[in-house]
C-alpha cells in the first residue's frame, strides 16, 4: 500500500489538535509526554494516579479523531444536520469523558482530602464541578 504525503495544512491540523489535547491533559490532571523541537520527551505529572487515566486518555484521543472528521465535514461543506449531530456526539464523548475523570477524583483524591481535612483540595474539586457543569 503507498504511503500518501501529509500537506501541510493536515501537518498544522495535526499540530493543533495534538495542542489541544496537551492543553486538556493540563486541564484535566492527565498524565502526558512533552516532545521536545529536538525529539527529546518527558512525562509531566500531576501529583497522583487515577486508574482510569488511560481510558480516558483512549477517550479522548477518540474525539480528537472525531472532531477533525467533523472539521473535515464543514471543509467540504456536507449536510448541515449531520454535522451538527457530530458535534454533538464529539461534546457527549468529551463530557463523558470528564465524568469519568471526576468520578476518579472524588473516589481518589477528595476522599484523601477529606480524610486529611484539606479542604483547600474540597474547594479546588467543587471549583472544577462548577466549570465543568457550566
């Protein structure tokens, strides 16, 4: 099978939406490999271990592929309904996925804070509810 050369548009496409989910791991508390311009890495982690981290990681790299199939749809200007239902399955997919991510935190990490009568981290968990429910 022969090997089709990525443009540069897909290279940038590629680029952002791997920022992106960078950006999100950030956010989320995920776990993640920073790659260095010179091909170096390293894992960047937040403190503590969740153990559905990599089902959701599985998640949403799933949605990213998703939502450029849908930026995709909109480039070649397909049906309007079917994008929007997309879209929608994208959002599910990511909300989902975040649900998963608090329900790990509260079993995990909230109940340590508890437990430890931090309640800085009880603050800091119902801060994030509230972002994430908005």
């Amino acid at each position: 099978m022969a090997k089709v050369k990525e443009s540069k548009v897909e290279k940038q496409q590629r680029s952002d939406a791997a920022e992106q989910a960078h950006r999100l791991a950030h956010e989320l508390g995920l776990d993640h490999d920073h790659l260095h311009e010179e091909g170096t890495s390293h894992e960047h982690g937040h403190g503590h271990h969740h153990p559905n981290s990599k089902a959701v990681s599985n998640r949403l790299a799933r949605a990213i592929g998703h939502l450029e199939a849908v930026k995709r749809m909109v480039d070649r200007e397909d049906d309007c309904s079917e994008i929007l239902t997309q879209l929608a399955a994208v959002r599910s997919a990511i909300n989902n996925a975040g649900k998963v991510i608090l329900m790990d935190h509260l079993n995990h990490c909230i109940i340590e804070a508890v437990e430890d009568e931090d309640y800085d981290k009880i603050k800091e968990f119902g801060d994030a509810i509230q972002k994430f429910v908005k």
